[in-house]
C-alpha cells in the first residue's frame, strides 16, 4: 500500500521529469560553513523549522519565514530547516531564501524537501542552504550515492533520513555522516520512539544523529539524548509555542548529551 510520502514522491519526480534545465551545466557553490559543528556540541542540538502547514496536521502557523528564523536564531536554535515543498507544507524556495538571509552563516540552514534529482540538490545550494535532505525510503541505493556525492561536491552536508535498520545499512554503505531517524511510522502516522532508539542503538558507524518527528516536549528532547541523539528536529512545537518559544526552546537547547 503506498504511504503518503510514497505520493509526494511520485509528484516530486513528475515535476523533476519535466524540469528541462541541464544540471550537468550548473555551477553552484553552497555557501562556505562547517555545518557537522553545528552537531558537535555538549547540549543537544536543537534544529528548529519554519514549517507551515503539513498533510498530517493542516495550517499550523501563518508566519513570516525570516521573522520566526530570526526568533530561533536569538533563542539558541544550532540550525534551521525550511520546508520548501509548496503542494503539501506550504512552503516554497522563497522562504528558504528569506531564511539564509536571515542565518547570514551564523547557524547551518537545511533545506528539508522530497530530494530526487541532481537539480533538487544544486536548487538547495544556489538558494544558501547548507544541508540537504535525502531520505533513503525515496531513493534507490544509486541515487543516494550519485546525490551524496554531488551534494558534498557542490560544498552541502547530506542529511540522511531512515526508519528502520535496514535503511540505516544502505546510508552507512555510502558513508553518511549525519543520519536522521524519523520516528513516524508511515503506515500508522503514529510516533514511537523507542523504535527509533532501536535504530540508533544498531549504528555501526561514527554518525552523528538527529531525531525526527513528534518531538513536542523537553521531555521528549530528553529521551532523545537519553538514547544517543546529537541532535533533535523539532517543527509543530516551536511554531505553536507563540511567546512561550523562549523557554521552550531555551530548555530544550540546554540539555547536556549524555558523556
């Protein structure tokens, strides 16, 4: 049975099929940062997203995407992801634009979206991303090598998503870096994170690894780095906080990693 990301996808490489512009002849740069530093701290990293809307929960926040970039970057935020997916999050390449103007390479800035072609990668870059999403259930083994491989060449940090053991073997073969495990079945749409846990505790690598979806809570930032996170992704959360974001994420961004 196909999962809704298995429909977003579908439409993201429809749309790639028919973008007529030659990658080959495009030269971009990302812009120059060390983004794993971002990763690299003794509290947990708490990457925070301008996130709109999504299929799952509808309208979450009408905002303006440099202003809440803005909030998070004053409020300890290590990084920031921007939804770019216009169909189904709101979001578009715009809003990334707005953000890295804002992040003017004080924090790393991800561009989160339905990667599926080399075009997808060079657009994250030429709009100042410094991450990019590539998420293993969408992408052949072939592809996440092929993309990985340009995204480090084009001067981005691949982020890796998996669910499950398996996926996290095929991102391992082609040496990923920095792996993120989402929590959200995607038969069930359900949160469990003591699969995720599962999944980081199988690591056989020196990744480092952030935790998605359904983080809501410092409590739930807790468990993350009680179970081998580096880092957290956190979206619905800190868009609905309001003017309570800066205890949230305040408290969230201050716990230390386990040693």
């Amino acid at each position: 049975m196909a999962t809704y990301l298995d429909r977003i996808a579908e439409f993201h490489r429809a749309r790639a099929s028919a973008d007529g512009r030659a990658w080959v002849e495009r030269e971009v740069r990302a812009p120059r940062l060390e983004a794993r530093a971002a990763f690299e701290k003794e509290t947990i990293s708490v990457i925070a997203e301008v996130k709109k809307q999504s299929p799952s929960a509808g309208v979450i926040a009408d905002i303006q995407p440099d202003e809440q970039a803005s909030r998070y970057i004053d409020n300890g935020a290590a990084a920031i992801s921007v939804l770019t997916d216009g169909p189904h999050f709101g979001g578009s390449l715009d809003d990334l634009r707005q953000v890295t103007a804002v992040a003017e390479g004080r924090v790393a800035v991800l561009r989160k979206d339905f990667t599926v072609c080399e075009n997808d990668v060079l657009d994250a870059a030429d709009n100042g991303a410094n991450i990019v999403l590539l998420i293993a259930t969408i992408l052949t083994d072939g592809e996440l090598t092929d993309l990985s491989q340009l995204a480090v060449k084009t001067g981005l940090l691949p982020l890796f998503e998996v669910h499950d053991v398996n996926e996290l073997r095929r991102v391992e073969a082609v040496d990923a870096a920095l792996i993120g495990v989402n929590q959200r079945d995607l038969h069930t749409f359900t949160i469990d994170s003591q699969r995720a846990a599962m999944v980081r505790s199988e690591a056989r690598s020196n990744a480092l690894f952030v935790c998605e979806s359904g983080l809501k809570t410092v409590g739930d930032v807790q468990n993350a780095a009680d179970n081998g996170f580096d880092a957290v992704l956190v979206g619905e959360a800190l868009m609905r906080a309001g003017d309570g974001l800066p205890d949230l994420l305040g408290a969230m961004s201050s716990i230390r990693k386990p040693k």
